[in-house]
C-alpha cells in the first residue's frame, strides 16, 4: 500500500510565485523516503500541503489510499509533522506541549499523559519534562518536535529538516531513534540538507528543483548512476612518483592519493593498483559524498 | 471527527485557556480590578457625591454596572485576540491546523477563555464595587443574560480581530481606536435619557449601549431601550460575527498559505 501518494499537486502563491508545478511523488508504507532540493525549490511547501498548512492550487494527495479532500480528518490522524522551525508555545513545558497535542487528536487525557511520559524518556528528555521549552537548547527544542509528531502513534511521519543545528552526537542518537522507528512500521519522509544522513537512512528519495521532480528512485539505483567514482586512498608512508604513477592517481598531500576508476571497473581494482605498486593501504573512502555528487549533478 | 475524539479536542483547547487565564492572574484579573477600582472610586465617590440621582439611582450605584459590564468586554476582546495572536505569532496554532480539530471547535475554545476571562474579571470588579456601592439585583437572569452576551460577542469579535492581524500593533489598533471610545460612548457612566434627543439616536448605533442598558436593568429595573430589543440585537450581531469568523476560518484566512 502507499503510505502517500501525491499526483499533479501545484501552488501558486498570492502574487503569482509558482512553488510547484505538477509534483507527482509516490511513497510506498514503511519507506524511509528522502524529498531534496535547494532552499526554494518546493519541499516545504509540499509538505505543508501534504499536513493541510497550506492550500493546494490543483492536484491530489492520498494518504494510505484516502484522498486528502475527501477525508482530511483520516488523513491528518495518520500524519506526525516535524516542522523546519519551532512551532510550540516556548512557555509551555515540554510534557504539557506533548499532552496538549495528543488531546488536539483526540486523545484522553490519561492516555495522552503517558504517552508524553514514554516519548520523552525515548527522547532524552525526561529531566526538562517540567522546564519551559524556552530554555531547552536547540537539539532539545528537535527532539521534543518529534515527540510531539508521534504522540498520536502516526503511521507516516514527516520531518522536515529534523537535524538543522543538531550536534553530531545527538543526530546519530536521532537517526537511531528514526531507524528503530522505521523498523517498527512507521513509513518516514524526510527533507534534509545533510546528504549523508540520506545514504544511511533512506531508501527512495526524489530530488525537486523549482517546484518540479527532476529526479526518482531508489537511493542505490540512483547512486549507481552518479559518475563520480574516485576514492581517497590512505597509504601507510608517502608514495614515491613511480608509485603514483602505477596507481595512475593523483598525488594529495603526504601520504593520500586519489583513484579514478573507469564505469566498468570493479572496486577491487583499486587494491590491485596498490598492490602492484607495492603500497600498503590505511583506509580507502569515497572521495566525494555520493549522495552529494548526484545531488549536484542532477540540479546543476 | 469521531464525538469522543472532538470532546477530547475541544477539552484541550479550553484546558489550555484557562491553564493561561489562571497562571497568568497578575496579567489578566488583577488590573482590570486595579483600574476599575480607580474609575469607581474617582467618578463614583469623589465625583458622584456631587451628582446626585440618576434615573432615580444614587450615581455612584449607577455606573457599577457600567464598570462590570465595561471590564468584561475588554477582557473578553483582549483574552482571544491576545492569546489567539500569540499562537499565530508562536506558530503553535499549526499545532491545532495539523490535527483534525474543526474549525469551529478551534473558535469554541478560544471564545470560551474570552466569556470565562470577561465573567471572572467583572465578578471580582463587582464585588469591590458592592462593597462601597450596595447596589441592588432585581433581575438576576437579566444580569446574567446580558453578561454572557457581551462576553460572548466581545470574545468573538476578539477571534476577528486575531484572524486579521499580522503584528502586534493589529490587536491593539480595534481595541484602541474602536473598543475603548464605544464603550466610553456606551453609558457606563452616564443614562442615555441625559443626552438630547439626536445623540440619543446616535448612541442607538452603539452596541455597547445595548448591553450597559440592558445589563443596569438587572440591577436597578430600569432601561433606555426595552430590555428584549437589547438582547435581540446583540444576539444578531454575535450570530453574524460567527458566522463571519467560520467563513474566514473555512478559507484559511489568516492562518494558511
């Protein structure tokens, strides 16, 4: 079943600036779905469409097969929102701003009240539970966003751009909390200007650019296709020019070159050129994001 | 919305105001108190020893209605157009526009801190009044009737008001350029059969006359206007602002893109 499926979706804003012009995007139940693009380029504005923030100009949006219009009441009951900025009153505490959200979806209070207590223990945010959010840091002020999304057990949930800010530490523990979600049934919809956090959680993603998609697919199919195939090789001590030469890299600095491989090359031949000019090798990585790299070659 | 789910939504919403309204006292009861204590004091005892009757009621008795029913439609109007401003401002009304909460229940709510502010804040007036004042209640359904009916029009032309602004200054221009002169113009302190017989008729144009005049009737049994025409009209006009404020809420505007 598709968890959301949006066809031919335009907006035009008062004053004529065209946002999307004909999105179509389709995401299957239990997808952990990456939408990218430029600031500007349309996601946000998708979304807000996709959560009833914003009025379409035309098109349709399905969510777990009910048509938005038809039922919107069904289809924001399955939806979790993350927003982009801080959309809670900063003088509630978090507990009353997770509580307050479940009784907007109707939930009992007792019920709404300990599903608050479960989500900002998962969160990490137990001890501020009774702190004004105003005081929060910044990757607190995320996380009890996302609390706030999943108060109501939503079967999609989106997050648009949950890590903005967002130390290096806290965003792993965050992308394991969205792991261990996703793996439990939750279909994710995530907008991010991370490229790498898309290579370690999603599956599909979709590239928009001037409120159109330009790009679909599985994110391995889609990597597949990026044609940048150069990696970064650490060597244990500085290669010789000879050295260079053999692995018919280019010399970095010290002790790392970088390999180009040809589109029909296998991976290994990078450990066959090192090891015919007598190299011994630290570490090899990619020498550029390959998210990014099709990122880049795809809007540009 | 399933009726469980909208009762539980509805309840939040009300929970909320009155989590604020109650927190915030110091805010939102107390100086409402503070300034019509003053009023009372200044234009009832200092001045009203030398004014004497009025409609055969001892002026400083006299204008305790129009205190009460002046403090329960300013608060009443600033409640909702505050706090309703201040979610849009916050952005945490998204909060309630991504949930499947009707517009209508979202209105509701709202209004309903506004009728609970304006009754508090004019009850506690009124008692500081009665102290001084001893004003008598001969029709104590009339005084409620007509103190519901202003807090429940001021509250909804306080949800109008926050549709519409944009930035602070919005949600004090109505209040400052419009609210305080009607009311001033309204009869709190002084009877409508006072004036001659053109500003009478200009007075008529004034809602707030409606609800002082019908509002005194429940104290002292005697009125400008029939006390059901009063009630009538201010009636239409809550009517007709509801049905307004639904039709903006239905197309977003104010609140969506």
């Amino acid at each position: 079943m598709e968890a959301l499926r949006i066809e031919g979706v335009r907006k035009t804003y008062a004053g004529g600036v065209e946002a999307l012009k004909g999105v179509d995007l389709s995401i299957a139940e239990g997808d952990f779905f990456a939408l990218l693009g430029a600031n500007g380029a349309g996601k946000t504005t998708l979304i807000n469409i996709t959560v009833g923030l914003v009025t379409k100009t035309g098109g349709k949006v399905t969510v777990f097969g009910v048509d938005q219009d038809a039922d919107p009441d069904t289809t924001k009951l399955s939806i979790g929102i993350v927003p982009q900025e801080f959309n809670f009153n900063i003088f509630e505490t978090p507990r009353v701003i997770v509580m307050t959200q479940g009784g907007f979806y109707g939930m009992d209070r007792r019920d709404a009240a300990a599903r608050a207590d479960e989500l900002l223990h998962a969160l990490g945010l137990w001890e501020k539970k009774d702190v004004q959010a105003i005081k929060l840091s910044g990757g607190m002020k995320r996380r009890l966003m996302i609390a706030r999304a999943l108060v109501h057990r939503p079967r999609l949930l989106i997050l648009d751009e949950p890590t903005a800010g967002v130390d290096v530490e806290l965003r792993r523990g965050m992308w394991e909390y969205l792991r261990t979600l996703n793996a439990a049934g939750t279909t994710i919809l995530l907008t991010t200007h991370y490229l790498e956090e898309v290579e370690q959680l999603c599956k599909n993603m979709t590239i928009v650019q001037r409120g159109a998609v330009v790009k679909s697919g599985s994110v391995q199919a889609l990597l597949a296709e990026a044609s940048d195939r150069r990696y970064r090789v650490m060597l244990a001590e500085a290669p010789t020019d000879a050295q260079v030469h053999t692995l018919r890299a280019e010399s970095d600095d010290g002790t790392t070159v970088t390999v180009a491989l040809a589109p029909d090359e296998l991976f290994e031949t990078v450990f066959a050129r090192c090891h015919e000019a007598g190299v011994h090798v630290r570490d090899v990585v990619p020498a550029q994001n390959r998210v990014e790299e099709l990122y880049l070659s795809t809007i540009q | 919305m399933r009726a469980d789910l909208l009762k539980n939504s509805l309840f939040t919403i009300i929970r909320r105001e009155m989590t604020r309204i109650f927190r915030l006292w110091s805010q939102t009861l107390l100086p409402p108190v503070i300034t019509q204590s003053l009023h009372f004091l200044i234009f009832g005892g200092f001045i009203g020893s030398r004014v004497g009757l009025v409609d055969g009621v001892p002026y400083i008795a006299f204008i305790v209605p129009g205190l009460v029913m002046m403090t329960v439609i300013q608060n009443s109007f600033m409640n909702v157009v505050s706090s309703f401003f201040l979610a849009k401002f916050q952005r945490s009304i998204e909060e309630l526009i991504v949930s499947p909460t009707p517009d209508w229940a979202m209105m509701v709510g709202y209004v309903f801190g506004g009728i609970v502010r304006g009754a508090v804040s004019g009850v506690l007036v009124f008692a500081v009044c009665a102290v001084f004042a001893h004003p008598t209640i001969r029709h104590p359904f009339a005084i409620l009737l007509f103190l519901f009916l202003a807090a429940t029009l001021f509250s909804l032309a306080g949800f109008l008001n926050g549709i519409f602004a944009k930035t602070f200054d919005d949600i004090s221009i109505f209040s400052t350029f419009v609210l305080v002169p009607l009311t001033y113009l309204g009869g709190v302190f002084y009877s409508l059969n006072q004036l001659p017989a053109f500003w009478q008729n200009v007075s008529r144009l004034n809602p707030i006359l409606y609800m002082v005049d019908g509002f005194r009737y429940g104290f002292f049994g005697v009125a400008s206007v029939p006390v059901w025409w009063s009630a009538v009209v201010l009636a239409l006009i809550a009517f007709a602002i509801t049905l307004v404020n639904l039709a903006l809420l239905r197309r977003g505007v104010g609140m969506k893109q």
